[in-house]
C-alpha cells in the first residue's frame, strides 16, 4: 500500500521540521548549542508559554479566540506572591485558590460568549482589561516568593538531575506533564473530539446532539485554569510575582499555536503542533541570543514572518484538500 | 418490488400536525404515515411545508397541534438529540457532519466506546466498519471526510443513522449534489435498508427519482396535504398537476391574453448561449436572447433554473460551453464582468443575495448604479433620492420613505427594490428569478405589465418562474427544464399551461 | 405621496450617538460633583494666567493679543482636565476613525500599535538625518503607515486571510520592524518643529486636537462625498449581495486598511512627539484595543456595516475621559483597566439581542 501523508498532517510536519531544521542550525553555528543545559534551558525557560499555549490551542480549535491570557499569568503570578508573602498561606492553597480564581474568569467569559452570543474576541479583552487592572489592585509591585516550598522544593528537591552540572528544573516537568494532558484530552476524551467538532462545524455538531453549549463554557474555563496554571508556573521559574509582566503573552501563544499548525478559524489543529511551535520561539530566542550581536527585536520579526508563512501554507493545503472533497 | 403493505406495520403516524409562523401557517391539519420496510417520498413545491413537517420530526421546531406516534407511543422530540435517542435520523442535503475529522469519527461522534474515560480508537474504527457494511460499503474509515465525494458523505451520513440504531431514516433532498451512478448506488443502498425493515421518508423535486425509488408518495401544497398516493399507481401528469394545483382537465386550453413582445421584425440576437453547463449544476444548455423578447425559464423546484441563472450572471463559473454577446465570445467569469456586458440579476433568494438590509431604499436602489460609476463620480444625494422616488412611484414600493432602512419593508417591497437597483443601470438582459415570489396580486400583475413595457422599449429578459401562468402570461419563448436538463423549448403558439406541464413530466413511467 | 420625513429616519445616527454621549455626560456629571476643579478651563499666553471665564468677559487677554497678534495662532494656550482629556485622547481618536472604516467592512485591524511604533522611529531616525527637509521627515513616516496598510489591505483583499490573523503578523512583526529602523535605540529628538507635532497649540487648543479635527472633516468628506461611504457599509452588511451589485468588494476593504495605516502613521508622529522620543517598545502599546472598543461604544458592529464616525470619536473621548477621572481620583492608572473592562462588557450586553430579549422577558415577568 503506497503511504502519504494525509493532507491535513502537512503544516504539522512542516512545523517539525522547522523545529529540527532550526535545532540543527543552531548545534552547526554555535559550540555550545548541543549541551544538555541548552535543551533543558529550552524547556524550562519557555514552560509557562508552554502551558499557557496549550490552553490557547483548546479555544482556538474551537473557533474562539483568547486575549486575557497574558493578563491572566500575570495576575495569578503576583496573588500567590501576595498570599504567601503578605498573608502568610502557605504555597499549596495559594496555588490552589489562584487555580480556582484563573478557572472563574475563564467560566464567566465563557457564560456570556455563550449564553449572549458576545464575540469572543471582545469579552476576552474585556477579561485581559480586568485581570491586569485586578493584578495591580493586589499589590502594585512585584513581590519576591521567599517561603521554603519555593526556594527548595521547587528548585532544588523537585529538579530531575541529568548529570553533575544539569537538572531539569521543575518548570520543564510542569511543561511535559501538561503537554501529555493537552494531548490526553484533545484525542481521548469526547470534550476534546468535541471541541474539534464545534470548530468544524458548529450548526452540524448541533444536529449530531453533541453538548454544545456545556463544552463552550467548559472550553474557556480551561483556558482560564491553563492560564492560571501558567502563572504558577511562572512563580516557580520567577521565584516572584509581578502585576506587569507578561504584556503581549497571548500574542507569543497565539503565534505558538498557529505555528503549531492550527488554523485560527479552528476545526484542524494539533495540540503537538503547539508543544513543537512553543520550543520554536524558544529556539529563536535562544539562537539570537547566542549570535550575540543580533538584536531580540529579530525575534519578533521573524515571528511574525514564521506565522505568515504558516497561515499561507494552511490556506493552500485547505485549497488543496477542498478541491476534492466538497463541490458541484 | 414495493413489499404489500397490509403486512407491513405502521412505524410513523403523524395527525392533524399544525404549525404556524408569524403571519403564514406553515402547516395546517396535515397527516403523515409511514410504514415499515416502506420507501415514502414528500414532495411539493416551494413553501408546501415538507421541510417544516419534518422539522417537527426532528425537534427543531415544535408543533401547535396534532400528534406524534412512533410505534403506537406519542413522541415529542425537542431537540435533536431526542429525535436521535428516539431512533429518528435525518441525512441532511449539506450532509451535516464535520469535514475535517476522519469518516469512523463521524460516524461514532457523541457516542464514543471509552474505557475508564479514555476513548478507545480501534474500537471506533471497528464500529464504523461495521455500520458501513450495512450498507455493502468498503471505505477507508480513517480518511478524512472531505476527503470523500458527496455521495460517499452522504452514506457516512446514513452508516452514522444507523449506528444509533435508526428506525426511521430521513433523507432530505440527498440527491442534489450528485450525478446519475453516485444516485443509482444511493438508490440500491435505500432499497436495501428498506428490505431490512427501516422506514425511509425521501424528500426530493426529481420527478424520475420519485417514480424510481418510493413506494408512495405524499404531496403537499401551501402546508396542506392534498393526498397520498401508490406511487406506481400514479401517472406523472397528475403528479405534476397535484403539486402544482392545477387540474389539468381545468386548464383553459384557450391561451390568457399574452404581452405582446417587441414590435418589428426578427431582430438579432443580443447573447447566445451554447453548450453552457456545469457539473451538479445544469447539464450544458443553449439559449438565445433577443432584444425585446421575454425568455421563460419553467421546471419545477430544483430543475436548475437558478443554476442556469447563475451561470450566466457569473457567480459561478461554466464548464463546458460558450456565451456570445453582440457576435463576441465573452468569458461570464464574475458578476462585474457581467454587469459591464449590460446584464442584470434579480437573485431568487433575496434576503442572503440581495438585499443589503441595514441600508436605506435610497441606498439599495442606486447600488449597482453607483457600482458602475465607480468611486470617484458619486451620485449626489440629490440624484440618489430623484432617482430612488422614480423607482419608488414607477413600481409602487410601498415605504414611508426612500430612507426607510430595507429590512423592514415587506418581501414584495423588497423585491420591488431590488428590481429598481437593476433598472436603474438600464440592462441590456434582464434576468429575473421568481421576481413575484411573496408579492400580492396586484404587485404582481404590476411587475408582469412592466416586463411587457421593458420588453417593448427593448429589452431582453430571462424570466424565470415557477407560476406557469404568469410564464405563459409574459413570455414569448419558453424554456423547459427538468432534473437539471433542458428538455424543450417551446415558441409563440405552442405556449400554454397544458403544454408546459406535459413537457415538464415527460413519459408517463412505466410500472 | 407621504409627506417626507427622511430627518426623522436619519436621527439613527443620533440614536447611536446616544450612548456614548451619556456616558461621557454622566462621567462629567460624577466628576462635577466630586472632583474639585475638573472643569476649569485657564487661559495662557505669554505671562497670563486668566480663567477662561474671565479670559471671555474681560479685556484682559483679548487686549493682551491686540498688542502682539503674532502670538494668537501658536502661542495661546488653553490649559485644563478638559483639555487634557482631548489632548490625550487625540491618539485613540485618530486610530479609531481609521478602525471605524475597516470594522465597518467586517473586519479589524490588530497592527495599528505597531504601525504607530513604526512610524515615530522613522520620524525620530530622518530628524536626525543631514540635509532631510521636515515635510520628507512627515511623508516618510506617513509613506511607510501607507505601505504597512497596504500590506495588511494584500493580506485581506487579494490573499483573502482572515483580518484578525492578517493583522495580527504585523502586529507582532511591526514592532520589530521599529526597533530595526531604530537601530534597538529609544530616539530622543529636540527639532522643535517635530516636538511642536505632539505638544503645540493652534489658536489656543493643543495642535494633536486640530489634527483630529482635520482628520475628522476629510474622513467624512472621503466617506460621504464619494461612494466609498456606501461601499463600505455595503460590502460590511452584506457581501455577497454588495458582489452582486458589481461593487469590486477587494478594492473597498483594501482601502480602508490602507486608511487605517495612515491614521496610525498620524498617531504614531503625535506619540513620539508627546515624549519627545520614538519608544519602539511602547508606542501605541494597546492602543489599537482602545480604538476596536470605541468604535463599538460609538455604534458601529463589529460584524461590519453602517459605521458612525462620530460615534467612534465619542467612544474615543468616553475612554480618555475613563483614564483622566481615574488618574484625577488618585486611581492607580494600573488598575485603569478593570472599569474598562467593565464598561466593554456593558456595552456588548446592551448591543446584544439575546441580553436585550432576555431583559426584556426578566422586565416583563415583574408583576405589575
């Protein structure tokens, strides 16, 4: 039997290969780049991304689209730095009522998207605008994690050791544990196959008697946890929380996921797709910095022409595809 | 062979169903039985109520009055998903499944096998193999269903019905995208679920199809029944008669007083088509348009009036033939290049195509004109409201005035708007699709006169309708299609009721 | 024939305006009452510092500019809150005129930020540049918001990506491009003619507000003088039938993004002049969120079709007027944005027809 590659397998195979091509560029170019440190450095430094991406990969195969993402890790970030620093909870609960916090929001959006019919792109501003405003409202400044569950826990007990020099930080772990998950429910549970049937067809999901409104809601309110999520795992890469940072995170996960190759209209997308576009910033990142004298505004150019080369791509396979199918 | 039916037991029984819109009862007093091991075809025309009928079947909408009965127990789906749980399924004409996932995926979706929460692929793939044995059908289930032609979805879309365990299978229209083997095999798959001892409600315009397939027929009109019938049993002719409303014995065979065309001799032709066709759309057509010379188009619903209409407006590009305008070979590949040849296109369905609703009746009405002008010479305001009391008083748009946003005029007056656009530009051909459709008598006899007055100022004009009276009315030449072909062209005294309808049945089908 | 009652049809623009209006007037209200010397407006020029009351029924000033008329083009200046809130929200205001136009095709326009980056650090970089005369400086920053529009005008009209992926490359993009022309820099400039851009006054009003005002009028005479008004609105209510029509539907969105490139090129030069330099990291920085929000405050669906430009202005205004209260109330201007969010949702329920159904059903079940 002669074997293809179905079409719709295309941008993900160009992301890995992007992903390796870069990957091996850089190991070509620069001395350094085949370290151990580098790879687990890549991992770690990118996590929250990571996670933050993944939850943005659920809304956009459905359709929808998330701003409040950036605002979100931020705001998390400095209420567990506020928590433990200022009200003396220990980390654990923190983390589990900034958990729950991350999740309402997410909830609430998702009620008025869908019981309202308001346009996503409109009530997640609407939740970017209010969490940062709320971060401040926490504390203005960010704040420092001292407390013992944090500076050894998480650094130290909780690191994976690779050799004398390296270990995987926490963060790394938090990344692969959520990958698996995303990967888990978008191809093993009936929300996640769900949620890929709203994207494709909302009306048709409708009269195949699938939950649509139940999975609408439940799909922002995990993107909210995620987003949450990935302000705890800031605080463990930041060992701090601070109501300013992460501006302009949900267009690097918008950016992930698309490279990821999921469409921004949903319905065909990849959560590995997300997991290997994430490590790409990364690597890009990574790569200028290690040229030196490139400046990190390169970064955000060659993003930016990364997504338009995969949005193009996305279109002409979808030509491609729709030619046989549908037609007459 | 259609199995007897006294030992056939009734699956379906709808009484008395009744439902009313605002302002139109969509049904009224209508019943509706189908029978097990059954193949039972609705048809009707345009507004007769077949969809709405079976929406209440299928929970999307709720009925007034009547009853339900599946297997001697009322029902009352709501939603979808009752209908599905009570073992009604629907395959609907857009096939309404998701393209990008694979073919066992939508056949299983919403009732994944799972272990422990986790789905279970190989078990739905194995599932899906199953249901399409059902249907004697081998397919690659792990393709992606657009990947698969329309007819092909189509029977993804029944091996998903059956896989809920369908009593009663629906097919709504399944047969419009499809060309004459891919129906010849849906055909066989239906013949064999009836066997089986499923309940199969066919609702379709193709004449042949009904003659082809079902075992009765059932005919509505206006959301009335007006009968069910042996399909066998049933001569075409009266078949069209019943759906049309007209007795054909009743038919005048004198000719209704007819517009005179355009005074003078043979003139030369403004555009002629030949050859002109499309795949799923109409079979290659050849047409002639002469200035002054109203051209009928007459069929019944989805015989390719609209397609053809399209075709030569531009919306959707030919295959096979040719158009010549004043002797030239001309390519119709958009509406604009279509509009710049002078012609002009009232669409049928005039809200999605036509009208631009929040704008004003000023707005609307200078569109095409202003369109033509371009950016830079802009009608003055002025101009805009001259031009749009003209149209305003010419056709009689009842409006309390030219600003009066679009939506909220009636359909006929929007209709009228939108033959003003078209005016407006002074067209050289005219093409009008069902342009007295949701319009009052006497707007109607209006609109007939002034295709009478255009056609003598010059004026050629494709009329398309499906009230024969008025084709016959206002026309010079007629001509008829059936099941997407052209199959006559009838000219000058050979025009009448009579002579359309036999020409839209054909033959009478042999038992 | 009915007598012709087209002004009472054509107050929907009214209708619309109302809105916005209300809520700015309601701001003024709250900030009459509690917010002590919110509205005093003062007088300036050369050594006088007149109420603008007084400036009005006295001689003071009047006779003060008779002796040096020179000074009454450039040199008066009207000082205030009030001033400030259309001093400030002059930026928004320019880019939401240009938002108006692509949101009322059905489409949005994310790179607006950016473009405003772009086009303060080409200014900063040619002031700086030997032998360029100031109107090139100008052309040049406006040329390439020209170009950048154009560029998201290809990507919607002929490549026919979705616009909020289209927009959203050179949103991300753009400001690379910046720092590129800006050499990684924040440029400071001191060439007065450029500092005059963001912070001079024309006949006593600060000079971003006389661009606005110019911008304003040529935006509706482009709109409402030739048919692209029509175009637009047609092509955002009802693109198919628009097609239908013959309008060359490409042609209209293209324009409006080219449109908007260059009000963001007009926003982005009063940016960089305010600070008196190119910040290639913070221009505009969400600055295109405040524009989308007020042109839906001001009316206009963000689904596409009739737009209300001065609907967007007054969206714009409510918004500034939103931070200034804050900032006047001693309000962090970090947490400026929870109200915001407040007033986005506000407005999106009340434009929503299922809320207004639902409210209506809720409003109509109380007993009597």
């Amino acid at each position: 039997m002669r074997r293809r590659i179905p079409a719709k397998y295309i941008p993900l195979a160009a992301t890995a290969l992007v992903l390796v091509a870069l990957y091996t560029a850089g190991c070509l170019s620069y001395p350094n780049f085949a370290s151990p440190r580098v790879a687990v450095d890549l991992l770690g430094d990118n996590a929250f991304l990571g996670v933050a991406a993944i939850g943005a990969t659920f809304v956009i195969l459905s359709g929808g689209i998330d701003l409040s993402v950036g605002s979100v890790v931020a705001f998390t970030s400095i209420l567990i730095a506020s928590l433990v620093g200022e009200h003396g909870v220990h980390p654990l609960p923190a983390i589990a009522i900034a958990l729950a916090v991350g999740a309402a929001l997410g909830s609430a959006m998702g009620c008025l998207i869908h019981f309202y019919r308001l346009p996503p792109f409109l009530v997640t501003l609407a939740g970017m605008f209010f969490a940062r405003g709320m971060g401040f409202v926490v504390r203005e400044q960010s704040l420092g994690i001292k407390h013992a569950f944090y500076v050894e826990d998480i650094i130290q007990n909780l690191a994976i050791p690779v050799s004398r020099q390296v270990s995987i930080p926490f963060t790394a772990v938090c990344f692969v544990v959520v990958f698996v998950a995303g990967l888990y429910v978008a191809h093993y549970t009936r929300f996640g196959r769900t949620v890929y049937a709203i994207g494709g067809d909302e009306q048709s999901a409708r009269l195949m008697g699938l939950p649509i409104g139940r999975t609408k809601i439940l799909i922002y309110t995990c993107a909210g946890l995620f987003s949450a999520l990935a302000g705890v795992v800031r605080t463990f890469y930041m060992q701090s929380g601070d109501p300013a940072s992460c501006v302009g995170l949900e267009l690097d996960a918008i950016a992930a996921v698309v490279i990821g190759g999921t469409l921004l209209s949903g319905r065909v997308g990849f959560v590995a797709g997300t997991g290997m576009g994430v490590l790409i910033l990364g690597l890009i990142q990574t790569i200028i910095n290690f040229q030196g004298n490139l400046n990190t505004w390169w970064t955000k150019i060659v993003v930016g022409l990364l997504v338009l080369v995969f949005i193009l791509l996305q279109n002409v396979v979808a030509a491609a595809s729709g030619r046989s199918g549908k037609g007459g | 062979m259609p199995m007897e039916e006294a030992g056939q037991s009734v699956l379906l029984e709808m009484r008395g169903i009744g439902k009313r819109f605002p302002g139109v009862q969509a049904l009224d007093a209508v019943d509706f039985t189908v029978r097990r091991g059954q193949v039972h075809a609705l048809i009707g025309e345009n507004g007769a109520g077949k969809s709405t009928l079976i929406k209440t079947l299928t929970g999307a909408y709720r009925r007034d009055t009547g009853t339900i009965h599946l297997d001697g127990r009322p029902i009352d789906p709501r939603t979808p998903k009752d209908a599905e749980t009570l073992g009604i399924s629907t395959v609907y004409q857009e096939v309404n499944l998701i393209p990008h996932l694979s073919v066992a995926e939508n056949i299983c979706l919403g009732r994944q096998p799972t272990r422990f929460g986790a789905i279970r692929w190989r078990a739905i793939a194995r599932r899906a193999v199953e249901a399409l044995a059902r249907l004697e059908l081998e397919l690659d289930v792990s393709r992606q269903l657009s990947s698969c032609s329309i007819a092909i979805q189509q029977m993804v879309a029944i091996a998903r019905a059956l896989d809920i365990s369908a009593k009663l299978l629906i097919l709504d229209e399944p047969t419009s995208s499809l060309d004459e083997k891919e129906v010849a095999e849906l055909f066989s798959v239906v013949r064999r679920l009836r066997d089986q001892g499923l309940g199969i409600v066919f609702i379709t315009h193709f004449l042949d199809q009904v003659y082809d397939v079902s075992d009765r027929v059932t005919v509505l009109r206006d959301g009335r029944l007006v009968g069910e019938y042996e399909t066998a049993g049933l001569p075409r002719v009266e078949l069209v008669s019943r759906m049309i409303g007209k007795e054909i014995t009743q038919v005048e065979a004198a000719r209704p007083d007819r517009l005179p065309g355009a005074a003078g001799g043979a003139r030369e032709a403004f555009a002629e088509v030949r050859g002109l066709g499309r795949k799923g759309s109409i079979a290659p057509i050849d047409m002639t348009f002469t200035p002054g010379e109203a051209v009928g188009l007459a069929g019944l619903l989805g015989s390719g009036r609209t397609e053809t209409a399209r075709l030569l407006f531009g919306i959707d590009r030919a295959e096979t033939g040719e158009v010549r305008v004043g002797g030239r070979k001309v390519a119709l590949t958009s509406p604009r290049r279509a509009i710049r040849l002078g012609f002009g296109f009232t669409p049928e369905d005039r809200r999605v195509e036509g009208i631009i609703p929040n704008l004003s009746v000023r707005e609307n009405i200078v569109l095409a004109l202003q369109a033509g002008r371009g950016i830079w010479r802009p009608l003055s305001r002025k101009r805009q409201a001259e031009i749009a009391q003209q149209f305003i008083r010419a056709l009689g748009i009842k409006t309390p005035s030219a600003e009066q946003v679009a939506a909220n005029l009636s359909g006929g007056n929007q209709q009228k708007v939108l033959l003003a656009r078209w005016l407006a530009t002074q067209p050289k051909l005219l093409i009008l699709d069902e342009p007295t459709r949701g319009i009052d008598v006497g707007a109607k006899a209006e609109i007939e006169n002034l295709v009478g007055r255009l056609c003598a100022e010059g004026m050629a004009i494709l009329f398309i309708s499906s009230e024969l009276e008025e084709v016959v009315r206002t026309c010079q030449r007629v001509v008829v299609l059936r099941d997407r072909a052209k199959v006559d062209e009838l000219v000058g005294p050979r025009i009448d009721e009579q002579a359309i309808m036999h020409t839209i049945a054909g033959h009478d089908h042999a038992a | 024939m009915p007598r012709d009652r087209s002004w009472h049809l054509e107050s929907d623009w009214l209708s619309k305006l109302v809105w916005p209006v209300a809520a700015l007037v309601l701001l003024l209200l709250f900030n009459w009452l509690f917010t002590p010397g919110f509205f005093q407006v003062e007088v300036r020029c050369a050594h006088l510092r007149v109420p603008l009351a007084e400036a009005l029924t006295t001689r003071t000033v009047v006779s003060h500019l008779a002796e040096h008329p020179g000074e009454i083009l450039t040199d008066v200046h009207l000082y205030g809150t009030l001033i400030d809130i259309l001093n400030h929200g002059a930026k928004v205001m320019l880019l939401a005129l240009g938002m108006t136009l692509v949101i009322a095709t059905g489409g949005v326009d994310l790179s607006v930020g950016a473009v405003m980056a772009i086009a303060g650090a080409v200014a900063a970089q040619l002031i700086h540049a030997a032998g360029v005369p100031f109107p090139v400086v100008i052309a040049a920053a406006l040329g390439i918001s020209l170009a950048a529009g154009a560029w998201n005008g290809m990507l919607v009209g002929l490549l026919r990506i979705q616009p909020i992926v289209a927009t959203l490359i050179l949103m991300v993009a753009g400001r690379g491009v910046a720092q590129l022309i800006a050499d990684g820099q924040i440029i400071t400039f001191t060439d007065e003619r450029l500092v005059y851009v963001g912070n001079g006054h024309l006949l006593g009003l600060p000079f971003p507000v006389a661009i606005v005002a110019v911008a304003l009028a040529a935006t509706v005479v482009l709109t409402r003088k030739t048919a692209v008004g029509l175009f637009i609105e047609s092509v955002g209510d009802n693109e198919t039938a628009t097609r239908y029509s013959g309008v060359n539907a490409r042609v209209v969105k293209f324009m409006a993004y080219v449109f908007s490139g260059l009000c963001a090129g007009f926003a982005g030069l009063v940016a960089a002049s305010n600070i008196k330099c190119a910040d290639s990291n913070h221009a505009g920085l969400f600055l295109e969120l405040d524009a989308i929000l007020a042109v839906v405050v001001g009316g206009t669906a963000l689904t596409g079709g009739r737009f209300y430009l001065l609907g967007s202005v007054a969206g714009a205004l409510l918004i500034q007027a939103l931070t200034t209260t804050m900032y006047m109330r001693d309000v962090s201007p970090d947490i400026a944005p929870v109200p915001k969010a407040l007033v986005i949702v506000a407005v999106c329920l009340l434009q929503s027809e299922t809320f207004r159904k639902k409210a209506a059903a809720l409003v109509g079940r109380r007993p009597a």
